[in-house]
C-alpha cells in the first residue's frame, strides 16, 4: 500500500509540473502575441507564403515538382534557339544596310550640294491640295532671283543640326557652344558588325572642314549580347547592348568644348600668400557622347548615377540606328516627330476610353443586381 501511494505521489506531481509548463508557455506565448513588432512580422511571413506563387509550387507532389522543372528545361532551349533567331535577324540587318546604302549616299549628295536631284526625283505630290495652291499662288507672286539664290544655297542647309534641334532627346545634349560644330555634320551612317565577328553597330559622324577638330568622322560603337545569361536564362528578350566605346577627338588648340579652363585661388597653410592657378574641368557637351564610361570587365558594379548615364547612352545610340538614320527627312521636317507624339496622344485616349467602359459596365451591373441598387446612397441613384 505504501508503494502505490508513493506512486500516485509521483504521478500526481508529474501531472502538476507538466500543468504548470503548459501554463507558463501558454503566458508566455501570450506576451509574444501581444507585442506588435512579433505580429506584424508574422504577418508579413504569412503575406508572402501566399502572394508568393513559388510557395503554391512548393504544395505540388514531388512527381508534379519534376514535371515543372522539365518543362523549365525546355524553356532554357527555347531561349537558345531565340538568340539564334536574332543573331539571323542582325545579318538580314546587315545585307539589307547594303541595299540602303545607295539612297542614303544620294541623300548625302542631296544634303551637302553634291548633286541635283532631276525633276523626276524631286516630284512630290502633298497629300494637301490646299496647301500645294498656296505655294503656288505665293511662288507666283513674288519675284525670285533664281541664279542669285542658286548661288547662295548649297543642297539643305543645317539639315543634321535641325534634326538635333527637332528631337528633344538629342537637344537636351546640346550646348550653345556646340552649335557651331554640328552644322559641319554632313553625315550619320550605322555600319554592322562583319559575318563571324561578335554583334555589334558602329554610328559614324562625317564633318566637313572646321575650326574645331582635325577628324573627317566621329566613331560610337555599341557591343552587343545575344545569349541567354547563364545564371539568369529567363530574364533573355533578344540583343542587348552590353557596352560602347569612342574615339578621339583631335580638338584643335583651345577649341575643346568637352573642357573648359577655371582660374583658382590657394593659400599657402605656413606663409599666408595667395596664388591663383588654373586647371581644367569637364564641360557638358554633346562630343562627351564620344568619351563613353567604360563598362567594368573585371565584374565590380557602377554606381547608380553610371548606370543612369550608361543606359541613356546606349538609348539614344539604339534611337539613332532605329530611327534617325533610316528616316532623317522625316526628323527634319518634323512629320516623323508629329507621329510619335500623335502615337501617344492615341494610346492615351485608349485607356480614356476604356476606363470608361469599365465604368459603364460597373453601372449595368448595379442597374441589374436590386441588392447593389439599394445599398448606393441616394445621390448615386438619381445619376
């Protein structure tokens, strides 16, 4: 007897110690919920496991699981035959430049007064008749000293300043000062990458004579990518530009505008006198566009500002090869500029419109449903 009673002695303590544990966890564990910073990030770890579409995955059997990465595997091959496709596309690219070339010559001998173009190229029938009699009319009221003005006019003048001047993006890079030199710009032609050299286009700028610079032409050459990445091969859309380089420009004495000269004062710490010296600093410039920053080959990572600039670059490279060369006239006359602006103007209204109808169909569905009806204040209704 005195054995079983020591044994429900045991049992009963046990039983009270283990009350006692749950008791203290369970205060404990109260404590924790009630602090704010514990709950929120519980919160937050409970947001992201279902927001996260990795975690629904993760509930998959592991048979599903296999199949997935399968199908991943599939994808990566996809990306290798696209870069395949664009590497096809830049050699399309590359012969059609050389059926381009010959108009873009004739055009250059059109702009710098190498040549006149016959009457047969110069008809141009204007999709306003109205503004063709205009022309008209005033042509036949003034007098013009043709061999006068023939001599005076050589081809189009400023024709690639005035393209500078018409697309914000490249006015915004050019300075007073640059001016001058721009409307020595006589040609802009995009050269291709050689079959079996990497991707790459060259943007050449050909000057006539000036008093700036002894170069004939100015050199930008954009390398490019067209490879999955290795560690990221989903990210692949097609060609990227992955870096550029310059050239030198011969500047001629006291002509850089890419540098200006700034007179500064320094006291000597132990004597106390004064002398003033002169140094040079960068100066903002469209010809800076020559002296790109370098990308880092030994993998360190720019600084934000580098890569701002960087991207910028290699935007207004890819403009100039997509558009300003291939529609110069256009960008000149401003028509190629109306359309874009007109292109957004549209896309605008599009989302105008369909916000609208999305709201149009939100009021159907009250007018339909009694129970949304009643529950709009007064003031909705009578709308």
């Amino acid at each position: 007897m005195a054995d079983n009673s020591k044994t429900e002695d045991t049992a009963s303590d046990s039983l009270e110690a283990a009350k006692n544990a749950t008791n203290k966890k369970e205060k404990l564990a109260d404590q924790v919920m009630q602090n704010p910073q514990v709950l929120a990030a519980l919160q937050e770890r409970l947001d992201n496991t279902t927001l996260t579409p990795s975690s629904y995955i993760e509930t998959f059997p592991k048979a599903v699981i296999r199949r997935i990465d399968a199908l991943k595997k599939l994808q990566v091959k996809c990306a290798h035959i696209e870069a395949k496709f664009y590497e096809e596309v830049h050699d399309l690219e590359r012969k059609y430049a050389a059926l381009y070339q010959p108009l873009f010559d004739k055009r250059r001998e059109f702009i710098n007064g190498e040549a006149e173009p016959t009457d047969a190229e110069a008809e141009w029938h204007s999709e306003n008749e109205e503004e063709e009699k205009l022309a008209g009319d005033l042509k036949n009221a003034v007098v013009i000293d043709e061999k006068a003005e023939e001599t005076n006019v050589k081809g189009i003048p400023d024709f690639w300043f005035t393209i500078f001047r018409n697309v914000d993006m490249l006015s915004e890079l050019v300075q007073e000062y640059d001016e001058p030199i721009l409307k020595h710009l006589q040609d802009i032609k995009v050269k291709f990458s050689e079959p079996g050299q990497p991707m790459s286009f060259s943007l050449e700028f050909h000057f006539g004579p000036n008093d700036y610079f002894s170069n004939s032409v100015l050199t930008k050459t954009y390398k490019m990518k067209s490879e999955p990445d290795k560690t990221d091969p989903f990210s692949f859309e097609g060609p990227e530009i992955v870096d550029c380089e310059g050239c030198t420009i011969d500047w001629k004495k006291g002509k850089n505008v890419t540098v200006k000269t700034i007179k500064k004062k320094q006291k000597h710490k132990g004597r106390g006198t004064v002398r003033t010296i002169t140094k040079q600093v960068p100066n903002d410039s469209f010809f800076n566009f020559f002296s790109p920053i370098k990308v880092s080959g030994d993998g360190e990572s720019l600084d934000e500002d580098s890569e701002f600039t960087l991207a910028a670059d290699f935007e207004i490279g890819h403009f100039f090869r997509e558009r300003i060369v291939p529609r110069a006239v256009l960008y000149f006359t401003g028509e190629a500029i109306e359309d874009d602006d007109n292109f957004e103007e549209d896309e605008e209204g599009e989302e105008e419109e369909l916000e609208g109808e999305e709201e149009g169909e939100e009021e159907e569905d009250a007018e339909s449903d009694p129970k949304k009806e009643s529950s709009q204040p007064a003031e909705c209704k009578q709308q």
